[in-house]
C-alpha cells in the first residue's frame, strides 16, 4: 500500500487541493497525464496486499483469508520461528541456542520451497527477518533484540499510516479505490471517504497497540519480559492481522460494490 497519490508536477508534492474531498482532486482524468504509471503502480502494489488477494479471490470467505495469509505452509513460516524462540527460551534463557533454532526453521521452510520449486518470495522475506533479527541478537546477547527490528517495523507502518489520514489520502482507500476501478474518484464520496478515513485509523491502531504493549517489554530487558515479547509477538500478530483484514474486506466490497476493473484481477499462488 502507497500514501501517496497524484503528486503536483511543478513541486512534487500533493496537490494544493488534495486536502478536500469533495473539490474531486485526483479524480480520475483530473492527474492521470502527469502520472500516468503512478496509478499502476499503486493497484499492483495493492494487488501484493493480504487485501488485494481477497478482492480477488473466488472462492469461500474462510479459503480467500487463509489464501491471503500465505496458506497453511505461509502460516507455519510466519509463526513456528517466533513460537520456537519462545519455548527454547523460556525454558533454557540461552539466547544463542533460541536464535540458532529459530533460524534454522525458518532455513528449512526456504530449503523446502526451493526444492519443490514454489515461490520463496515469502520464505525469503521471513529468512531475511528472522537473520537480521538474529545477527541483532547474537551481537549484543540480548534475547529482547531478537524483536528490534520488529518493533521498528511496526513504528515506520504506524507513522506512514497516521500521515496518510494527516494529509487526507488514507492508504486503504488508495488500495481499495485502484483494487476495485475506482481508482481515486471514492475521495468526491464524503461518506465514502470517511469510511476509507476509518479503516485506515483502524490499521493504526493494530501496529500502534503493538508498540504500546511491546515497547515496555523490551526496555525492560529481563529474561522473562523477553518470553512475554515473544509471546505478545505471536498474540499480536496473525490474530489481530486476520480478523482486521477480514473487516476491512467486507468494508470494501460494501462500499465499492462494482466488480475489480479489468486488468487488476490476476492469478495468485498457493500458499
């Protein structure tokens, strides 16, 4: 997902009028010939998202979230790592050996794609994550630092999220406009555009409540304030993310009702 949209080409930056949704800036037409692969560019970013693969998924509601998850083998990627870190170190405090274990799962889910010759796009962000959070760890030998870059990450979402309703160009609404043919007519919609304002603050609310709960955990720096960061971790994500993203489809289709404009729909893959 983008947060911006439709820059002015004299400055660069939003328009002078981007502010008001009803003035019908960024409409489509309105800045198309200024930018004309901006607008592409954000529905396949748009399509990538947990919410673009539901929009486009044909089948039951439980099988399109589980798809927009990663499947069941995204879902073992995404969690057994984090889960192996907690149950090593809560029962062994030994930072070294809970990092190396945790990498080597996540090792061996990319081993396996690359082997059965499925897209590793996922295993290998995971690995990458799982590394650097691991070479963060290791350096220091502190377990909490296994959770830095998470932590991080959840505040540069948070901050790009809050400017996005700042300057008034919501991030769901960009996806869900350009994911649906809208493009960015919803913003001349008021209620529409309130409704998109919402959903937007509802994500900043998920990475914010991260960082609320864990931040603490992590200055704490004791061993059994870094099990409570891993657990918190494992509790705030996939569990929180799921149902928010559920939400957040049913929204969309309620507001743009119209079926995805055509060259947006695309196949995607398995797990």
């Amino acid at each position: 997902m983008t947060d911006h949209d439709r820059p002015d080409p004299t400055t660069g930056g939003p328009r002078a009028d981007a502010g008001d949704p009803a003035s019908g800036a960024g409409t489509p037409g309105s800045g198309e010939a200024s930018a004309p692969g901006l607008g592409d560019s954000i529905a396949a970013a748009a399509r990538r998202s947990g919410l673009g693969q539901l929009t486009e998924s044909d089948g039951s509601t439980g099988a399109a979230l589980l798809g927009a998850l990663g499947g069941v083998r995204g879902l073992c990627e995404t969690i057994l790592p984090g889960l192996v870190f907690l149950v090593l170190f809560t029962f062994t405090q030994n930072v070294p050996l809970s990092i190396v274990a945790s990498v080597a799962v996540a090792v061996v889910f990319t081993v396996v794609r690359i082997v059965g010759k499925t897209p590793v796009t996922q295993a290998m962000a995971g690995l990458i994550g799982v590394g650097i959070s691991a070479i963060l760890a290791l350096i220091t030998g502190r377990g909490e630092d296994n959770f830095l870059l998470g932590i991080w990450t959840n505040a540069a979402y948070a901050a790009g999220i809050l400017i996005s309703i700042l300057v008034r160009w919501p991030v769901i609404g960009l996806a869900a406009g350009y994911l649906m043919g809208d493009g960015v007519a919803w913003r001349r919609d008021k209620r529409k555009f309130r409704v998109m304002q919402a959903l937007t603050f509802l994500w900043f609310l998920l990475f914010a409540a991260r960082l609320v709960v864990q931040v603490p955990l992590y200055l704490a720096h004791t061993d059994a304030a870094t099990s409570a960061l891993a657990l918190t971790k494992l509790l705030m994500g996939v569990p929180l993310y799921a149902p928010l993203l559920l939400v957040t489809w049913f929204v969309v289709k309620g507001q743009f009702p119209q079926k995805p404009a055509e060259g947006t729909r695309r196949t995607t893959s398995a797990g």
